[in-house]
C-alpha cells in the first residue's frame, strides 16, 4: 500500500516538472508596453524626422491614425500583426545604409527592435501619456510602520522599500521649527509662537498646532504668492526696450489675499482667466484678470501694436499651458507637436480663446479698472441704481461696465485714411493737424445718437465733423473744438442712425497759420446712445453724475475685457507661426485629446476655458499645481520638471502619490490649497532629519525617493526676509505700491522716461521682498543673483545655482551689509554683557539651538581679530558704519563683521 502511495507521489512530482519546463519552453511574448517602452525609443530615435516638424517619407510616428496611415508609397509603413510584412520593420533590420533606419545614426540596438518588433505583432496598439488620463482614485499601499503618520507617508515608505532604503528619524525640534516656517511664512516665526512649540511636550499635537498658526498667519499669503508671481510673470514695468512703469501692484496684493483667505484653487483659477465674465463682476474679480495683463507692451517708436498685441496673446497662451497645466505648447506656435498629441491648428484653436479682449498694446494699457474713491463709488451706486429703476437692468450694466472699464471704446490707434493726421510714433495715438481728416471703419451705429471723444487741444477756434462712408459723405455732426488744460471727453450728439458704417472725422481751424503744427491729440472714441431717462425725475442729478464720474482721475489697473458682439475679431492659423501669414479661420476650442474634459454647457470665450481648466475630469490643472507646492517645500517636484510633465518632461518618482494628493486637492480637499500644503508638512517624509548618510548617496543621492528631509538653499525672497526678521528690523508693513530697497547708483538706465531707483526710507526700505519693485530689464540684482526670475514670460521653475555671485551679495552688498549692522546692534542691546553671551544669543535667534563651543571660539576670535584691527585703523570702522556713530566704534565694526559671518553660515543659508 505505501508503494502505490509513493508511486502516486512520484507521478505528482513527474507532472509538476513537466508543466514547469512546459511553461519556461514555451515561446511567449509578454505583452509590450506602448508608454514605457515604444514611446521613449520614437521620441528618441524617430521622431525628428517622422513627426510633428517633419514627416519624411509622408510616415508620421506622433498620431496613431497618422502611423497606421498609407505613405508616400501608397502603402502603410505599420501592418498590425504583421513585423516581417511592415516596411517599418524592414528598415529598422536593413544592411544597406540608404534604406536602415534612423537614416545616418546610430542604428537601433537588438533590444529597441525587439519591442518595436513585439509591439507590432501585439497589434501596434497605442498608449496615452500618463498625464493626459483623468486623475482616479488611487489604491493606498499596504504598509504598516510606525514611521507612517498620513497617507503619504505610506506611498513613500512603499518606495523606499523596493529601493532598500529607510526613512531617517524626525529633525529636532529647533531644526523642524525653523524649517516649517521658512516653508509656510518665508521667515521667522514669532518669538511667542516658537517658544511654545520649543517647550511642549506633546510633539505631534505642538507641531500642528504650529502649523496651523503659521497657516492662519497674514505672513503666509507673502511667501506663496511670490511663487505664484512667477507663473504670472508679474513685474512693475511693462517690458521691451522702453520699460515703462506699470501700475498693477493690486493684482500682486489679490494673490497675497486669495493665498490668505484660502481661495479654493478653481475659483483661483478662474477669476484669473475669466472674472470680467462673472455675472455682476466685482472690483476683485476684474483685478483678478491682471493676471493676463502682465504680459509685456511695447511703447517702443515704429513698432507695430497689432503685432505685439498679436504677440501679448500668444504669451498667454503659453503661460495658459506651461504655467497651468504643466505641457510645453509654444512650439505648436509653428507646428505640431513634436513629442505630445497637439496638433498645429489646436494652438489658434485655443488662442481664439484670448484673441477677443479689449486690449491693444496701447501706451496708456486699455482697458483699465477704475477704482472710486468712497464718495465717488456712492455716486456710482446711486447713479446705476436710478437708472435700473428708471431705464432698465441691462442699460445700468452697460453704464457701469463703461464707467468702470472705459469699454467698449474705439482706441484712436486705430484710425486710418489719414489726411493731415498721424499716428504718434506709429503706436501711440491719433494726431491732428489742420485740415485734417481720418476715418474710424466699420462702425456699428444701430440705436447711435452720440459720440463721446476723449481728446487734447490747446488751440481755440477750431471745428469737427462728422461725416458717413466718405470724406465728403452726409453730415451727421459737426462742433466746436475749445480749447482745454488735458484731455478731455467731448459729448457730441445727432440724430439717431442705423447700419454699419466707416465714419470720417476732420478738423479745420482757420486760425492757425503753421500747417505742420499737430494741435489736436485723440485718445479714444465712443458710439453710443445719449444718457438715458429724460423725462425720468432726477435726470439731470445722475446725468451730471455720470460726467463727474467719466472725467475723475481715479486710480486704475490693467484688466481684462472682452471685446463686444459687434467687434468681435477672426481667428486664423498662422502659418508657419508667422503672425502675418493667416491660414484657415478657426474657433475657440482645446486640443481633441483633451476634449473630453469640456463641460457640455461651456461657452466659447473665457469663461468656457475656464471651465474646462477646472473640470474635474482635466488631467492637468489638479497634478500640475499639487506639483509646484511640493516642490516649494520638497526642493523638487514629484514631476521634476515643473514646465513639462509631458513624453519629454521627467518622469514622475511617486506617480501614485502624485495622483492620490491631486485626487484629494479636488474631491476630499474641495481644491483647498492650505488643506494640501497642511498635508505635506504633516506627513513623516517632511520632518525627517536631513542628515546624508554614505548609503543614501550611494542609492539615492539627490533625495528622490525621501529616504531624508529636504536640504535645499533659501530663495532669494527667504534669504531676505529671514536676515531681515533676525536682525529685528523687517517691517510687517502689508501691500501697496512696490518699495525700492538700496541699490547702487547706475543699475537702472531709463532713456526713455528717466525713470530712476529712489532708495526707500524708513520702514520701507525694511519691507518683504515680495514687495521690491521690479523693473524687468533691471531686476533688483539681489535676488536675481538668488535665481529670481526675470519675469518677461511665465517661469514655472527656478533652476537653483551655486555661483561665487552669491557669495559676494551676502558678504559685500550693502543692503546686507545694513542687515548685518542691524543685527550687531541687536545682539549689543538684548544679548547680554559679553560678547559670547551677544553671539550665542544671536546665534539662537538665528536656528534656534545653543551655538557648538567649537563655532563660538572661532566667532569670537574674529571679534577679537576684527577689534584689535579696528582699534588700530578707526578710520576702516567707521567706513563700515557709518558716521552716524560715534561712540565704541571698534567694538561695534567688530560685533558687525561677526554678524556678517554669522548670517552666512551655511545653516543660514539653507533650509536646514
């Protein structure tokens, strides 16, 4: 009996070895993916010559209908399931040098073949990129460790495991404070605030009672919103060769409050892209839209406005892709995309989106918002609602827009015809000399019983016409031109007209005997209907009103505005990217592959952009932002490059993660920007010590996968703060125009207005560095030496770079030499006697831990050194301080050396 039972055995045993063998003999081809192993090899190896530039041979590898499609020989390079019938493959094998392909290069290795070859046999079956699939829902890792404090955490331990590292312990207390608030107020905490983290005992609980006090902290909003400026590319001037001053710094104090009051990221999002086109728009809303107001004019003599217009809104196409969602477009400018599925007419598909709005690369940055003083606004509400009681809703609207917005107007830009008449600088505006005449074409004057005109003359005697379809056309006006201080806005009334007309203005003054002298300068145009309501009770009160309120000088800001129905422009193909070359007309959409993230009930004008950029379903806008505010506080993005998270960008080292914390910004989180952030500095992987051992440089040297904290160098926003608020002299001082800190004589060159950097006073010249004013062609030098960016287009990402540069800004430039005074003079009053006690209690402010003996001897003895060296040339210290001092004068240029040192200790430098 036990024979047959281990007979029975062995033929188990015999079965076994033979389904083995069976399995590991048989052919089998595992399934090849088209992502991870098709598409980097054609990106590489291909698609310069078969793709969006070029498509020799007619054979395309960027589409798959494209690919699968017949060629210049009639036949498809690709037969599905067919390697050895597919001429794709044949070059790919061939011998003969004109027929292998990549043609002249490198021929592909065996490996590369082989998946092409696989994949073509599987089907040559298509893959989407990752990053344009919707975000789902991700399932969590399973991991249980004790080192796990929020989901997190459990994707990052998961990581390190299959790389054989460990999570490194939690940073000290001291370290773990100064690091969170660098992170989340850009500075120094308050001393209150950090001794109460620094004695607790409960450590979880007083962290997050930290963070949270730092969230809720006005001071958060600052350090956020310079990230934000930079996608923006906010500056004080408006660019090119001239640089003008530009008055948008309220669009700077929105973000600053939007980041403070927690504005949900889609709200964000949309009153930047489309608030003008909320229903009853506030001031907040149309400040908003600044946000593509930033983009550049150019006031420069000779050039052309439709040109730079032109290129005003390619920008914000760009920035629309590149600082929103993460893709690089601009180069579907001229073709299609080389590496990602964007056709060339989808770029002037989405450009459509931006080629409506009211503003034309003028001088004076139409449209601007006017902004009322408190009795001014009263009168404004007083007026819109007489006149919705009195006329109708829509009229009031209409009146309000105009009042508000100055639109829909007819810049005088946009005159031609020109008899006697210019246009300044060919960019400027309409100027008149005598006997003038220019026409305004295609006006639309159905229900028009009014032009107003804003124009400038100092000649009294003069007379305008106006006049239908020809210089000699029907005469439907004609005034008396007096002459006045400034411009002014001219009512001129006739008879009501109907249709669409050109209309011929001209200007005759037989006083005048210069006939080469311009007397009349035009600003803008306005056809419309007479004030509303004249047989209403109080008609002439608000009409008054209305005059007093369009001839105020209120502040104002850039925004944006749509163009009206009857003013509407056409949207063209450029061909080859060439502005002046249109081809086929186009509409607003959004490239086919991303279609499906369009609400059905979106409209084709901003708002309808909008909408689709916040759809849930758009795989974009939610991973890209999730993105950027863990790089603010990781050093690098999940995604590293910030700009691209497409076939070409890197690849993402916790793709899982990525999507969990972007499926969470939008559903759990309701796009709540704080709830995220407050997310990442919870999780263990943020407060590990950043300590680098010898295994963590041999397995993940630059910190990858989080084995430790983040050891990263300040930016140059937080190197000024922090110095400032250690030194005890940074002003709490919130919004308003931008200050001018010291800077040297000679960095500014302004031929064209003589604008000049007037070194702030008192606590201004102590402010934030968000608050710094920026001229582009001469960004402050500080902080452009610490990667600041330029901000002539949008810069998703600041590349950190070491350069002796920086060292010589801490040590020499004067604005820190001030900061280091400042501090040597703190330290001598609240330090304490001596000069160790002063350096040691310096020291604390700085990190928050007692200074190591070691670095307090070497400290003190360059006290000594520099004393002893003063006290020997009196003259050397009173060239570092100052002649406002005049007593202990040694000691003080000693104590401010010392400062110095101290404030660029590496630990001061970097985040750790």
């Amino acid at each position: 009996m036990k024979f047959f039972q281990n007979k029975k055995l062995l033929v188990l045993a015999v079965l076994c070895v033979i389904v083995v063998l069976c399995t590991l003999l048989m052919p089998y081809d595992k399934a090849v993916d088209f992502n991870t192993e098709v598409k980097p090899i054609i990106n590489k190896k291909c698609i310069s010559c078969h793709g969006g530039v070029k498509k020799q041979g007619g054979f395309s590898l960027l589409f798959h209908e494209e690919a699968l499609a017949a060629t210049k020989s009639g036949k498809p390079a690709i037969i599905p399931g067919d390697p050895d019938g597919s001429e794709f493959i044949r070059r790919l094998t061939s011998k003969d040098p004109e027929e292998r392909m990549p043609y002249k290069h490198e021929p592909l290795s065996d490996g590369e073949i082989d998946i092409f070859r696989r994949w073509v046999k599987q089907g040559a079956k298509w893959g989407d990129h990752w990053a344009y699939l919707p975000v789902k829902e991700v399932e969590m890792p399973d991991v249980d460790d004790n080192w796990v404090k929020n989901d997190i955490d459990r994707f990052i331990f998961d990581k390190l495991g299959e790389h054989d590292l460990t999570p490194s312990k939690e940073a000290d207390k001291p370290t773990l404070l100064r690091r969170v608030s660098l992170d989340l107020i850009g500075m120094k905490p308050s001393d209150k605030l950090a001794n109460q983290f620094l004695n607790s005992n409960n450590n979880d609980k007083a962290y997050e009672l930290l963070v949270d006090s730092l969230l809720a902290s006005p001071r958060f909003g600052e350090k956020w919103a310079s990230m934000w400026l930079d996608v923006a590319r906010y500056a004080d001037t408006k660019g090119y060769e001239s640089d003008g001053g530009r008055n948008i710094w309220e669009y700077r104090d929105w973000v600053i409050r939007a980041f403070n009051a927690n504005k949900p990221y889609n709200t964000f999002i949309t009153e930047q892209i489309a608030g003008d086109l909320i229903e009853n728009a506030t001031d907040e809303d149309y400040i908003a839209t600044a946000f593509h107001r930033n983009t550049m004019t150019n006031d420069e003599g000779g050039t052309s406005n439709e040109e730079f217009r032109t290129a005003a809104v390619l920008d914000r196409v760009n920035t629309t892709w590149e600082g929103l969602l993460s893709t690089t477009f601009a180069c579907v400018q001229c073709h299609s995309h080389p590496y990602d599925p964007f056709k060339h007419d989808e770029f002037y598909k989405f450009m459509a989106y931006f080629n409506n709005t009211r503003d034309e690369d003028v001088a004076s940055e139409y449209p601007l918002l006017k902004q009322y003083k408190d009795s001014l606004n009263t009168k404004l509400i007083s007026l819109t609602s007489w006149l919705k009681q009195n006329v109708s809703e829509q009229k009031s609207k209409e009146i309000y827009k105009f009042l508000k917005t100055g639109q829909p107007i007819i810049n005088s830009i946009e005159a031609d015809s020109l008899v006697n008449s210019v246009i300044g600088n060919n960019n400027i505006a309409l100027f008149f000399k005598n006997n003038a005449i220019a026409r305004i074409k295609q006006v639309d004057l159905n229900g028009v019983d009014q032009l107003i005109a804003k124009y400038s003359t100092g000649k009294p005697g003069g007379k305008m016409e106006l006049r239908l379809d020809r210089p000699n056309g029907p005469l439907i006006a004609s005034w008396k031109v007096t002459e006045a201080p400034g411009y002014q806005s001219v009512p001129v009334d006739f008879k009501v007209q109907q249709g669409i007309h050109d209309v011929y203005i001209s200007y005759k003054n037989p006083t005048l005997t210069n006939k080469d002298e311009t007397v009349v300068y035009f600003d803008w145009f306005r056809f419309s209907q007479q004030f509303p309501g004249k047989d209403k009770p109080g008609y002439k009160e608000n009409k008054d009103t209305f005059w007093a309120l369009l001839n105020s000088n209120a502040k104002s800001i850039p925004v944006m505005v749509e163009n009206p129905a009857n003013r509407q422009r056409k949207t063209y193909v450029f061909l080859r990217g060439a502005w002046t070359s249109h081809g086929e007309e186009v509409t607003a959409g959004v490239p086919k592959t991303l279609m499906y993230a369009m609400p059905a009930n979106a409209p084709k004008n901003r708002m309808g952009l909008a909408m689709w950029l916040t759809d849930k379903r758009n795989p974009l806008l939610s991973r890209t932002m999730v993105n950027r505010l863990w790089e603010q506080l990781f050093g690098t993005g999940i995604v590293e490059t910030l700009e691209d998270m497409g076939t070409q960008g890197m690849n993402p080292t916790h793709k899982e993660l990525l999507d969990h914390l972007s499926w969470q910004f939008m559903n759990d989180y309701k796009w709540s920007m704080k709830k995220v952030i407050k997310e990442m500095v919870m999780s263990a992987a943020y407060r590990q010590d950043s300590r680098v051992t010898e295994e963590m440089k041999e397995k993940d040297l630059f910190n990858k996968f989080y084995a430790r904290g983040p050891r990263i160098r300040l930016s140059a926003e937080q190197l000024r703060d922090q110095d400032l608020s250690i030194s005890g002299v940074l002003s709490t001082k919130m919004y308003g125009p931008g200050v001018m800190p010291w800077q040297p004589e000679g960095i500014w060159n302004s031929p064209y207005n003589g604008a000049k950097w007037n070194n702030s006073a008192g606590e201004d010249q102590y402010r934030r560095a968000i608050y710094t004013y920026w001229k582009r062609t001469a960004p402050y030098p500080s902080m452009i030496a610490f990667d600041g960016a330029q901000r002539v287009v949008c810069s998703p990402r600041r590349i950190r770079t070491n350069t002796p540069l920086q060292a010589l800004v801490t040590l020499n430039d004067s604005a820190y030499i001030a900061i280091a005074k400042h501090f040597a003079l703190r330290m001598k009053k609240e330090g304490g006697k001596d000069v160790r006690s002063q350096i040691a209690k310096g020291y604390q402010w700085m990190m928050y831990k007692s200074i190591p003996e070691a670095k307090l001897k070497v400290l003190d003895d360059l006290y000594r050194t520099a004393l002893n060296d003063y006290k020997s040339h009196p003259d050397k210290a009173l060239e570092i301080l100052g002649e406002e001092h005049k007593s202990e004068i040694p000691e003080r240029a000693a104590m401010v050396v010392v400062a110095n040192a101290m404030l660029n200790f590496e630990e001061a430098l970097t985040k750790n």
